[in-house]
C-alpha cells in the first residue's frame, strides 16, 4: 500500500494538495461527532452511577449512625437508686437495659469464709516446716514448707503462689502477727486446712482445728439472698447482672423488708437534642436528593438522577417514616404524633411546642417509642424503622439495585460502541488512504503520458522547422 508520505510527495509536486493532511481532517471530521455524541452519553451515565452510589451509600451512613446514636441506652439517662448505701447499679456494656424501673430487697450478702490464725507470731519468727492440704470446691492443693521459706511471710507466699482459690494475708497488732485466710464469695466457696499431722508446728494453720490446734472461725461462706421485682434470686456474689437485663447490681448492705428503686432518669434534653439531629441530617440527606433529582427547567440541565425511578423510589420511602409505627402501645405512635411534619420539598420540621407538650406527658413513652429496649416488627423504634426502609430500598429485587445494574450494562456497552467508532474510523483512514494511493498512480501514468507527447511533439516541431 502506497503510504501517507508517498502520497504527499507525489501528489504536492504535481497538484500542490497535502493528501496525509486531507485524511487526517476527513478522519476527524468523521470520527470527532461520534466520538463526542458517546462520550457525552457516558459522561450522564457515570453521573448517575455515581449519583446512586453516594445516595445508596448515604443511606447506610445514615442508617449506622442512627443505630449506634439509639443503641437502647440513649435515653435511659443514669442509673438512680432510692437507697445509694444498700444498692448501687450501673449499666452492662454492650447490652440494653430492660426492665426498669426495678425494686430490689437486700435480704443477706454474699460472704466469703474467712479464718484468722490463733497464735501471733514475732517477725522472723519459724511456723514449722510440712505440709499444708487446701481442700476448695474445685480440688485441692498442697503448701509446703521448708528451711527457704520457713516464716510467716514465706507460708503467706506459698500460699498465694498457689493462687487454689484461697488467699492469705498478715494482719499485726500490739501482740505479733498472725496469719488470715479468705477464700471466694458464695456458700459453694468454703474450704479446709489439714496440717502435716501428729505435734507438728503447722497444724496451727490447720482449719477446723484438729486435736486442739487449728484458725479460727471470722466470716463463713454464704450467698446473697435478693428479692428482685418479687422474685428471689441466689446468687454466690454481691455483684448481680442476671436479674435485671443490661443493669449491673452491687449490694452494699443488707435491710431485710426495705424497698430500693433502680430507675433511669429521664433526660429530656437528649430525647430532644436526638430528635433535631435526626431531622437534621434527614433534611441533608432529602435535600442531596432533591437535587439530583431535579428537573431541567429553561433551559438548564436537570440533576444526574432526573426522572430516574429508583430516586422517586428512595425518597418516597423515606417520606413514609413520619406515619409509620414506631410502637403499637401508648398515646405516642410515630413522628407525627410528637410534631415531626414533612414540607412540601420533602424535608422535615419538628414543632417544638408540640413535642415539648408530648415530652411533658408521657416522657417514657416517647422515649420508648423511639428507642425501644429490645425492636421488634410491632415495636421496630426510629433507628430500625430506617434500618427496614434501607433494607428494602437495597434489596435484590428493588428498583435502586436495577438501576445501579441497568447503569452498569450501559456503561459497559456504551465502551464498546465507543471502541466501534474507532474501529470505523481506523478503516475510514484505510479506505481514504487506498483512494489517495490510486489517484497517485493514475497521475503518476498521466505525467508519463504527458511527458512522451510533449516530447513527440518537440520532435515533430524540430522536424518541420528544418
């Protein structure tokens, strides 16, 4: 095939026409509106793709911070007992509180067993070498004593070094020293010291005393002994967290016969500072909506999402939370109830005064209504009402995950078409480069046509002149 640049020599030098810079104008003549008309059609469509993927990432953004802000605990506010000496109480991390307001009687604690050795030792002082048996509720262990750690404080070591459930401590007055052992809370958490035996030193520490030797008695074992909402509940410590879901109870001291109240005090401000966040960020996000969604009015171009049928969908769903359910018992059902109204444009308003009068009447209620303990399909709350709105809205079968995948066939067929244009345009430069190459020959044999006469002609002429 005869080349561009041939062409050009041999082309200028006889008509003055530059034919490589003829093709490359007839070439992009050619090519430039298709390729313009394609891409300008994946530039619409890459801004819907994009527009759907931040509105559907919006969506679980919002989602997220709704539930961590109303996890159960919101609007529980701090914990409060009547009776801060008998009971305290704090929450469970991690779980809901449930249940409350609580009532608790404190009929006995639970105790450890405890023992105190009968004779004081002088510092330094030996206690003997042997053996000491420790028999607990979960096997039993043996100290022993010998010339390295023969003293009170090496049987204290020993014993602790063990770590078999029992811990010794040293207690000294006026008198000496003397040896105390403490086992765990709870009746099941008593133990026992058997001495090496016979007239040896250690079975001082023997418990119960055997053959007259032997601790004595401080504290027995025993359980607590509560009274929770009618029901009493046996447990081996003083720290409860099994009676009342995601509240944990430290007894204190026991009043048999004496109420004490665990409650959450209600903070009003946080139901509302939550409430007018919610709308907030709801109006931020139906705003973003509403904009790329609007139409092309005058003139101007309408939103990436104009007309796009999983965007009327998102916002239609959206605009349903202020009448949905949120409970099925109470005056307080939905947001509409305490003064949450959608405006003409989709976006939220919160009525103060009508909430404040809501909030003043029933605050449990409307507390319970937006942030239930435990939601469920009849008492979903604010945070999982939207969870269930996301979930439908990027279900398999809805219209935003058809859009998203209908957007990517068309972005992957409109690459092929514009790889088309190319192609047509690579054999367009082809044909336009054969054509050229056949007008070169063609001028080519006529030069030599023209030449032979004009030189018959010259001959001819010198011919008749003699």
């Amino acid at each position: 095939m005869v080349t561009n640049s041939g062409i050009s020599n041999l082309i200028t030098g006889f008509t003055g026409v530059n034919s490589a810079s003829l093709v490359n104008d007839l070439v992009a003549a050619s090519l430039q509106p298709k390729q313009d008309a394609v891409r300008e059609r994946q530039n619409l469509n890459q801004a819907r793709i994009s527009a759907l993927a931040s509105a559907s990432s919006a969506l679980d953004t919002f989602s997220t911070a709704l539930t961590e802000i109303l996890n159960g605990r919101k609007f529980s506010g701090s914990l409060v007992s009547t009776r801060g000496d008998l009971v305290a109480a704090s929450f469970i991390p991690g779980q809901k509180p449930e249940g409350l307001p609580a009532t608790v009687q404190v009929s006995q604690l639970a105790s450890a067993q405890s023992v105190v050795s009968a004779s004081s030792y002088a510092a330094n002082a030996q206690v003997g070498e042997g053996t000491l048996t420790f028999t607990t509720a979960t096997g039993s262990f043996d100290v022993t004593i010998d010339s390295t750690n023969n003293s009170l404080g090496g049987l204290r070591d020993a014993i602790n070094a063990a770590d078999g459930g029992v811990t010794a401590s040293i207690v000294t007055d006026n008198s000496g020293s003397r040896l105390v052992l403490r086992g765990r809370e709870g009746s099941a958490n008593s133990f026992t010291v058997t001495g090496s035996g016979g007239g040896a030193a250690l079975d001082a520490f023997a418990y119960p005393p055997a053959g007259g030797a032997g601790m004595n008695s401080v504290t027995t074992a025993a359980d607590s002994l509560v009274n929770v909402n009618g029901i009493q509940v046996v447990n081996s410590s003083n720290q409860i967290d099994t009676a009342v879901p995601g509240v944990r109870i430290n007894l204190l001291a026991a009043a048999p016969g004496t109420n004490v109240v665990i409650s959450g005090d209600q903070p009003t401000s946080s139901i509302k500072d939550v409430l007018t966040e919610f709308v907030k960020a709801y109006n931020n996000l139906r705003g973003a909506l509403n904009e790329a969604t609007a139409p092309g009015l005058d003139g101007a171009s309408g939103g990436p999402l104009a007309g796009e049928r999983a965007a009327r969908d998102m916002m239609r769903a959206m605009a349903s939370l202020t009448t949905k359910p949120l409970t099925d018992t109470g005056a307080y059902t939905s947001l509409a109830d305490i003064g949450v109204s959608t405006n003409r444009d989709g976006t939220l308003t919160l009525n103060s005064v009508r909430f404040d009068r809501a909030l003043a009447a029933d605050p449990e209620g409307v507390a319970r209504m937006l942030e239930p303990a435990t939601p469920t399909a009849a008492n979903p709350g604010l945070a999982k009402a939207f969870e269930d709105v996301k979930t439908s809205l990027k279900a398999p079968s809805s219209s935003l995950t058809g859009a998203q995948e209908r957007l990517k066939k068309l972005a992957a067929n409109l690459t092929e078409q514009l790889e088309k244009v190319q192609e047509d345009s690579d054999r367009y430069r082809e044909q336009l480069e054969k054509t050229f190459g056949d007008m070169d020959r063609q001028l080519t044999i006529l030069r030599s046509t023209q030449s032979y006469i004009e030189q018959q002609v010259s001959v001819w002429s010198n011919s008749n002149n003699n």
